[in-house]
C-alpha cells in the first residue's frame, strides 16, 4: 500500500513538472497565441498611405491570426514615435508595427541619437510596394516635368514641396528629384500623406512626391495633377502615368514598400504564425484588389529572413540617398 502511494506521487510530481515546462513554451508561442487582441501601430495619421495600407488588410489579417486587429495611429516624426512604441514593447507578438523605410533607415541615418535602432526590430515580412507619384496643384499650370524642372529653377525656393514628414519616402523622393535635376524647392514636412496632400490641393503647398494611396484618389478633383511616376519606366499600377525616364529623367528611379515588424526577442512560434497570418491576409483578393486601385501592390517576402535580407540591402540605398542628398532633419 505504502509502495503504490508512493508511485502515486512521483506520478503525480512527474506531471506537475511536465506541465510546469510545457507553460514557458504556450508564453513563449505555443498554441496559448493569440490570446487577446492584437495592435497594430501606424506612423502616420489616419488617411495617409500607411493608415491605408494597415486597414485594408487588417480585417484579413484578424481572421487570420484568430484575434481582434486595433489600427493604432502614432503619427510624428517621421514615423519614429510609432517604431520607438513597437520597439520597447514586450516581445509576446501582441505589439506590430507596418513600417516604410523611414522607420528602418533613413530616420537612422538622419539621427542616430533616436530612442530605438534597427536591431531593436525582427523582420516578419514586406507586404506591399508602390511607385511615388509626382503631383502639382493644377492652378501652377505645370503639367509636364520638364515644367517643373523650368519652374523651380527659374525661382528657386519659390515652390514649396509638402511630404508626410522629415526623413519620409516623399521626402528623400524631392530630395532625390533637387539632387538630379538641380531645382530647388522648399520642404514643407505634415505629419502624415493626407495633411501633405490636403495642402497641396489648398494651395499652400504647389508640388509633393506622394504614396499612391494618398494622390490617386485626389488626382481627379480637378485641383491635383499627377505628373509622372518615381519609377525608371511606368508602372502597371497607375498605366496613365509616364515612369521618369519617359518623362525625361532616365537617372530617377525609386520604389517604395511598407512591411510588418516585432519587438526583437519575439518568440520564433510567433513571428511565424504573424508571419503567416500576414501571407494569408495578403492573398485575399479583396485586399489585393483595395490597395491596387491606389496604386499599390501586394509583395509578401518568401520568409522572415529573406525579408531581414532584403533590409540589409535596400537600408545601404536609403543612407546612401540621405548623405549624397545632404538631407537634414528641419
């Protein structure tokens, strides 16, 4: 009897300990995630390509990973605010940022003395890219880019370019456009693409290298015109647009992405069920057919770390931009 009572409890001791061990591993991704709703943090404000972006896919995205998805909009400084949130929360995969290049790169570049760094991020995957579309408003009566180009360099400074803040893609776009081209204009940082394109079609601001999503569904008013894309040849996307080289730029091309990121130290289980969350949300049709008709393609990475791959690459471009343009955080 006193044998069998003693089996008993180390029986009972053994499941006790297996139990206990098996915890860390459900804390740590296992199949306790998800939980509880998850954040999704935005750069930029409400309206802006980023905000766009994050809402066409998130209901998708929520189906997907079996839990409530909350668009949160962070906007300033170049989208730093939102990464810095992301960056010093708890890797448990309930924090997710989308962020561009601004986040990742150029804002770096620019200060290096920012609360967060590259590191402070795991890579899950791109999710979409996009071509910038150069628009003016349509009382300058600029209507081709060489006019632009004739317009800033006869008064230079005279023409003010608005983008969605200091260090963003529209930003370092100008900046690459002044660099090439030799017109100088005035940058007018808002803090985020709608406000930048709501000031050009008011007339306080004349020219801006905008996101599709935030200039395509303005470009009919009557008080935008889209000039060309940022793109070397134009882009499927928006096929009325010439590319740069046809619009007589040929050394002008660049490309714009956004993409899904963690706090570093998040368990692997989870960046591969965000990771493929993210994959499925991507490849709905209605997510794929939303943000085409603002110009923007989906792109999901082969894998997270082909994604940290393609960072390592595309972060050296941007920094290169930001020294050879002398871009400088106003």
């Amino acid at each position: 009897m006193r044998k069998q009572k003693r089996d008993f409890i180390l029986a009972a001791c053994a499941v006790a300990c297996l139990a206990a061990a098996g915890s860390p591993a459900r804390a740590q991704g296992g199949a306790a995630y998800p939980a509880k709703p998850i954040r999704l943090v935005v750069g930029f404000a409400p309206g802006g390509a980023a905000d766009l972006v994050a809402r066409a896919m998130s209901d998708a995205f929520s189906r997907a990973i079996g839990q409530p998805v909350v668009v949160d909009n962070k906007p300033g400084n170049g989208s730093s605010i939102a990464a810095d949130i992301v960056a010093k929360a708890a890797p448990d995969g309930y924090t997710l940022l989308i962020a561009s290049p601004s986040s990742m790169s150029v804002n770096l570049a620019l200060n290096p003395r920012l609360g967060y760094a590259a590191k402070d991020f795991t890579p899950v995957t791109k999710i979409t890219t996009s071509p910038l579309v150069l628009a003016v408003n349509a009382e300058t009566g600029i209507r081709t880019v060489p006019e632009l180009i004739a317009a800033a360099r006869k008064d230079p400074g005279k023409l003010n370019y608005s983008t969605s803040g200091n260090g963003s893609a529209p930003h370092l776009g100008a900046a690459l456009f002044s660099q090439v081209t030799g017109a100088e204009m005035t940058h007018v940082p808002y803090r985020g693409g709608s406000l930048a394109i709501q000031s050009v079609m008011a007339g306080d601001t004349q020219v801006t290298f905008g996101t599709s999503p935030s200039v395509l569904p303005q470009a009919g008013s009557g008080k935008l015109r889209a000039l060309a894309v940022s793109t070397r040849d134009r882009s499927p996307l928006v096929p009325n647009l010439p590319g740069m080289a046809e619009a007589g730029l040929p050394g002008y091309d660049l490309a714009f992405w956004y993409g899904m990121f963690l706090p570093a130290g998040t368990p692997a289980p989870i960046v591969k069920k965000v990771y493929d969350a993210t994959l499925a949300a991507m490849q709905q049709p209605q997510v794929k057919a939303a943000l085409a008709r603002d110009g923007t393609e989906v792109s999901v990475s082969p894998s997270p770390e082909q994604f940290d791959a393609f960072l390592a690459e595309d972060g050296r471009f941007w920094t290169r931009l930001v020294k050879s343009a002398n871009v400088k955080v106003e």
